[in-house]
C-alpha cells in the first residue's frame, strides 16, 4: 500500500488542509478497498468480505502505525456504516454504504455547538418537518473535515424535550449550508463551523425514527471511541524517539531517561489492552461497552501526553520543532483530551457506572 501514498505526505496532511489531500486521501482508500482492505469486517451485501472484527483492528493498527492515510474516512467505516446498518432503511444503505466500502464517501460529524459539547443533548440546531422536508436551521461547531465533506451525519432537535433529538444524513451541496474554517493556534488540525439557514432536508434524510435518535447516538459514540489504534502509532513514536536519542548522544542508560521512556511505554501497552478490553465490548454488543470505551480513552489521553513529556524531556524543546514527530505528538496529545468527548466527562462516566459514585 505504500506506493499509493504521496511521496510528500506527511501527519498534517490526514487532516486534508488542501484539495491536493482530498485526492490523495480518495486515492488511498479507493485503492485500499479495491485489496478488500477498507470495511474488512462488513458484510459481502455491503461491499465487505465478512472477515473477523479482529482483523480489522489489526488492519485499522497498521494504517495508524502508517500515519493514516485515510482522513475522514475512518468514520464511514468505525461507525456511520455501522449505524446505517442498525438503522437505516434498505434505500439508505443501498445510497450510502458502497460508496462507503468503495472508498469514495466523505462524511463530517455535525454533534457539536456552540452551547453543547460535553452536554450534547443541550443542542439546539432545529429541524421542522414540512411535508417531505426538514427545514434545518441553527450552527454547529468543531467541526473536522467539513471542507471535504459531501454528507454531513447531523444531530437536530425535532421536539423540545431534553432527548428530542433526530438524526439528518445531510448532503453538503444544499443551498444554505456554509462551512468557515476556524483558524486555529499552534495545531494543524482543520475545524469549522458549519451555519443552516433554511436549509431544505429531504425527509428520507431522515436515520431511524424522528425524535429517537439519542439511543442510536450513545452507540454510535462507544463506536467511535474504540476505532481508532493511536497505541501503534504511539509505540512507533517512541521507537523513533530512542532513535533520534541515540544519534543525539543521549545517555540512554541514564535512570531518569530509562524511567521517562518507560513510563511512556508502559502507559501505551496499557492502552493498547483497554482499547482491546474495549473493543471486545462493543464486538460483543456488552451491556458495559460505553464503559469499556471510556476506560480506554482515558488511559489513551494519559498516553499521548506521556509521549509528548517523553519527546520534551529526553530531546529538549528543539524535539518539538514544527514538522517533528515531537511537534506531531503535542498537537495528538492536545487534542486526544477533548475530541470525542473530553477526559473529565470519561471520568465522571467511570466514577458512575464502575464506582457506583453519584452523578454530578
Ligand atoms: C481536534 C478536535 C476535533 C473535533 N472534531 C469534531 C467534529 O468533527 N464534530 C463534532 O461534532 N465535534 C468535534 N469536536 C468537538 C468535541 O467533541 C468537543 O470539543 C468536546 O465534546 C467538548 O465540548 P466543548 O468543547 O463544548 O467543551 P465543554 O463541554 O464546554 O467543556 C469545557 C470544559 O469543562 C469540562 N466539563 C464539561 N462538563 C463537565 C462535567 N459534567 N464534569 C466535569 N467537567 C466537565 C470539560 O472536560 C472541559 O474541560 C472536536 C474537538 C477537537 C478538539
């Protein structure tokens, strides 16, 4: 697979800054399901080939290992697909689904509002239904990929009680859809807000049953936390890191180097068994797979700072020079606390559903 990726390419470029990105990321995954390699896991009727969850762990492992040639794509397959499959009807998973297993599918993920992050349910962006639409207005936030989306997988409030919330697969091309891009400070990753104005949504738009859409979403969320193998890429960073520590001259006998990169270490093979343990969970549909998930992403949050700490305190501050692995593992770090739901959230997730603690 490595001759499909641009020679240029680099970790910032996952995010698809530029339309020469969108292409190559089109033209990786085209090519990585041409080889069966995309939604492994899927059923044959979908365009998969039915094989273990396993083994798409161990392709999805690879390709983070790789720095991830796929952009957004890693969210047609981990779990818009999958909720298309619980939920959709048999004309939306005949619109969506190949184009998803064929590598040609650009989704961004409308959850998150100016007054709704951690508190999503608070969301306010609102369909009304008229006749055989929805007329979709209000403001999302965070939002990655926006810039290359063709389909936007959007929450909207269709009834005002708190759980009144519906799902919208949105086409990007609509009138009254605007994407800017939100300048972002000492990390690359590109985010947006997205406004709807009127935006005129066909019915059949519409995944499962209108004001249902909450219990879809909390699987949809333990999918998306548990797809991602940040591990492997974690361990080939410190790999590289005692590399370049060794052609620094660093005493890597030293007993402080040996306990920081150790530590390091130790926190990403921890994080690699949770992401299993949580893996497990959700293939097993377990009734704790949402807590499973949030075990792992704290432990995998402790992880990505435990690799930047490694890079800054056996390298120096030089190893954070833009375009370093160093620089890669501060803006991962960074995000990894917030994105998807932050570390304090996941927190109060396990004080209550494992501790027993009280809410709040
Ligand atoms: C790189 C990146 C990419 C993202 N991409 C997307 C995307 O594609 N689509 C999308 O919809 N969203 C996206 N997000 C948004 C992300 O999901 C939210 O930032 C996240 O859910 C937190 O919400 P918030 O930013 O509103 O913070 P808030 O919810 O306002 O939280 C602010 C602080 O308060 C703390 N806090 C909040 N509630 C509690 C509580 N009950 N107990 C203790 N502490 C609490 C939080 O931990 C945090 O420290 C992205 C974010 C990042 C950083």
């Amino acid at each position: 697979m490595q001759e499909t990726v641009p020679a240029d390419w680099t970790l910032y470029d996952r995010d698809m800054p530029t339309p020469d990105d969108v292409e190559a990321v089109r033209t990786y995954c085209r090519e990585l399901a041409r080889r069966g390699l995309l939604t492994p896991s899927w059923p044959t009727e979908f365009g998969g080939r039915e094989a273990s969850s396993w083994e798409q762990v161990v392709i999805s492992e690879e390709l983070w290992g790789a720095g991830e040639p796929r952009g957004s794509q890693y969210m047609g397959v981990t779990w818009i697909g999958p909720a298309l499959m619980l939920a959709g009807t048999p004309e939306q998973k005949e619109r969506h689904l190949p184009r998803i297993a064929r590598g040609e599918a650009m989704w961004a993920q409308g959850f998150s509002e100016p007054g709704a992050g951690s508190d999503l349910a608070a969301l306010q962006t609102a369909a009304r239904r008229d006749g055989d639409h929805y007329v979709v207005n209000g403001q999302k936030i965070w939002t990655s990929y926006a810039q290359a989306a063709d389909h936007i997988f959007l929450l909207v409030r269709t009834a005002p009680e708190r759980y009144g919330i519906s799902i919208l697969m949105v086409p990007m091309d609509l009138p009254g859809i605007e994407v800017r891009e939100i300048p972002t400070l000492g990390f690359s990753h590109v985010v947006h807000e997205v406004f709807f104005s009127d935006v005129h949504v066909p019915a059949d738009c519409l995944l499962g049953a209108e004001n249902e859409g909450w219990s879809l979403i909390r699987t949809i969320l333990a999918n998306e936390r548990v797809g991602i193998a940040r591990h492997e890429r974690a361990d080939r960073s410190l790999d590289e890191l005692v590399a370049e520590a060794a052609d620094a001259d660093v005493p890597l006998g030293d007993p402080h180097v040996q306990e920081v990169l150790g530590r390091a270490a130790a926190a990403a093979a921890a994080s690699r068994v949770l992401n299993y343990v949580a893996a497990d969970a959700a293939y097993r549909d377990s009734a704790d797979r949402a807590t499973a998930a949030s075990v792992y992403r704290v432990a995998m949050g402790q992880m990505e700072h435990g690799i930047t700490h490694a890079y800054l305190d056996v390298l120096g501050p030089e190893a954070l020079d833009a375009g370093s692995r160093g620089d890669y593992s501060v803006i991962f770090s960074t995000t990894s606390t917030i994105a998807s739901g932050t570390t304090e959230v996941q927190l109060n997730n396990v004080a209550r559903n494992v501790l027993g603690l009280p809410k709040g």
